[in-house]
C-alpha cells in the first residue's frame, strides 16, 4: 500500500486555525537544584580530623606570665645548685684543714734474702754477715751448711752452667753452694735455709719450696724457655755425715 502522505488536507488545516494556537508547555513548577538555596555551611567539631588544623587561641598576657615563672625556677635550681655546691666544697676544705695528717706508711721492705721471714723450731737461717749473698764452693771457710740440716738442692749442671745460676740466684736473693759430683758436674745447693727434721714434720719448708720455684720459672723465662728446665725437680737433702 501507497504510504500515508504527510500533507495536511484543507479541513484539517482550516480548523486549526479557527481553533487557536497551540498552548505553549508550561516550565515545571519544581525548582532547580542550581537555584535552592545553599544550606549553611557548619564548622566541624571533630579534633582528631586529620585535615583540620587545631588552634588553639591563648591570651598574650598569659603567656608571658607562664614564661616569668619557668625563667624564675630556672633561676631558682641554679641558685641552689650553686649554694649546695659551695657549701660542700667550704666542708670538705674545712675537714681537710681540720683533720691531722695520719701515719706516713711505706711499703714493706722484701726480706733480705728467701725465706728470711720465717720462724719456728728447727729453723736455721743464713748469717748474711758471714755468707753475703753469692755463690760459695763446697767446703769452703764460707760455707754455711750445718751437719744434721736439710738444704734445697736446684739441680745439677756442668761447671759453666751451675755457675751461670748461681749468677742468677744472687739477683733473686738466693745464696748458693756449688758441690763437685761425678763426670765434672756441680748440684747448685740453696743454703738461705736449713731444716731439721722436726721443721719437716710442721710442713715449714714448703713455703721456703715454692718460693724457689717461683725463682726457678724465672730461670726458665731468662734462658728464653728453652726446654722444660725450669728447676721444677728441686729436693731437699740432709747434710752431714748420716746418722
């Protein structure tokens, strides 16, 4: 079929006409978003928002007082702390001056020899005035052995070694004998000290032993510690015809 046409007939235009313009839409009552009114913006009271900075609004005369009482208790401690200060130091001069020097005291003097200090019953001790300290031969008018004594023998060496210790022993306050015994040896002898049995059985002699071998752990630091010869195998014999 033929469309519809478009063009109006006379009739239809005709009582438009005599009906009046068209009414023209009406705008809608409803206001705009855009033309309300804007609702008045209130301030946050939340202190902990992130985004709001805090103000905190002091009076100037109230911070200047705050000042003038720190600056006035700093000053306070200061003057405390000075006046403790100088007092204490007035007290400590005072007492100083007060107070009588004590007793002047010096270091004990080391024993003349090894085992100049000991005491007891069957003890003899070297007489430094007929024996300085040295290294003396057997037998001689400067032996001070006794018969019946009990004396430290150090070791035994060849000629050139027993008298190199007995250099050394003079330097550690030990006297010395040298006695010959076989194949051109000497036993080097500490005869600072003698023993009779009864000393033996109080347990004296050992203190006079240890300090010995305190000497002989010397000897061995001055040969450089060559070898374990450190007059470790020092004993006691007795002098004198045997009984």
């Amino acid at each position: 079929m033929p469309g519809r046409s478009s063009n109006k007939t006379p009739f239809e235009v005709m009582g438009r006409r005599d009906a009046g313009p068209e009414p023209s839409p009406q705008p809608s009552e409803a206001p705009k978003a855009a033309d309300r009114p804007a609702a008045d913006s209130e301030p946050t009271t939340d202190l902990l928002a992130p985004s709001e900075p805090l103000v905190l609004r002091v009076p100037k005369g109230l911070v200047a007082a705050v000042a003038v009482v720190l600056l006035l208790i700093l000053g306070l401690a200061y003057w405390v702390g000075y006046e403790r200060g100088a007092n204490g130091e007035t007290e400590t001069t005072a007492a100083a001056v007060e107070a009588p020097p004590g007793p002047l005291t010096t270091p004990a003097a080391p024993p003349r020899f090894i085992g100049a200090d000991l005491e007891g019953p069957g003890i003899s001790l070297l007489d430094l005035s007929r024996t300085p300290l040295g290294g003396y031969q057997a037998d001689s008018p400067s032996d001070p052995r006794q018969d019946g004594m009990n004396y430290l023998i150090l070791a035994t060496y060849p000629a050139a070694e027993a008298q190199r210790l007995s250099e050394f022993l003079v330097t550690h306050r030990v006297a010395s004998v040298l006695k010959p015994v076989n194949n051109d040896r000497f036993q080097v002898i500490a005869v600072n000290v003698g023993f009779t049995r009864d000393a033996f059985e109080q347990g004296t002699q050992e203190t006079y032993r240890q300090a010995l071998l305190e000497v002989g752990r010397a000897w061995h630091a001055h040969n450089g510690r060559r070898g374990n010869d450190a007059l470790q195998d020092m004993y006691f014999y007795r002098h004198g015809p045997t009984p």
